[in-house]
C-alpha cells in the first residue's frame, strides 16, 4: 500500500523532538531532512489508492508543512526549531493522526539506511 520510506517519513514526523533530531547526524539539519523524507515519500506514493480518511489527514499535514515553508520561515527549519516551535509540535500531532488513520503503532523509526549525507565545508 505504502513505501518503506512513507512509513519512515511519517513516523519520523511523529516522533518527539528528541528522537527527531537523533535520526540525523550531528552535523544535518533535522528540519530540513524530516521535510525533504516527507516530500519524496509523497511524491513517490499514489494517494488515490490510499483510504479516504488517510488522504484527508496526509493533506492536511502537507498543506501545513508548506504554509510554513519559504524563506520567510527560515526561523522554523533549524534544529531549535524542531525543539521548540508550536509549528513543530503541530506538525507532530497531525503526524500522529496520520498514523492512527492507517490503523499503524507509533513506533520510533530506525536510522535510515538509504540515506546519504553531506558533510558542508563551512569555510567556503
């Protein structure tokens, strides 16, 4: 029904901001990650094959992810922010509600294995 990789990015969102911030290396930003998973895992999943109420809820958490988005809300998508935003805490419960719509546990993800990251040379 769903990719290994939705599920991931879903359950990710949902978790604490501790956990969150722990599925990346120190050197990531967990905002930036959490939302780039999200909007690949979207992408790659046909939702008209998903139920209805599901639909509905995954809608409303991507509408709201992107009502926050853009330069003008750089502020909300910073590891700080994962920590301590209202956005952030939003984001989490309609996560959740995601999850109860499959009918899943909230279970904490695995580190990704398909991820790969890049060390930033700050000095350029």
């Amino acid at each position: 029904m769903v990719s290994e990789q939705f599920e991931w990015a879903l359950l990710a969102l949902a978790q604490p901001a501790k956990v969150q911030l722990g599925l990346f290396p120190d050197f990531a930003n967990a905002a930036d990650e959490l939302a780039l998973s999200w909007e690949e895992a979207l992408e790659d999943t046909d939702l008209d094959e998903l139920p209805n109420n599901a639909r509905g809820a995954i809608k409303e958490l991507d509408d709201y992810m992107l009502s926050i988005s853009g330069q003008e809300n750089a502020e909300l998508w910073t590891n700080e922010s994962v920590s301590s935003s209202v956005q952030w805490a939003k984001m989490r419960k309609m996560a959740s509600r995601v999850i109860k719509e499959f009918g899943w546990i909230k279970s904490s993800p695995h580190k990704p294995s398909w991820a790969i990251y890049v060390h930033g040379d700050e000095s350029t």
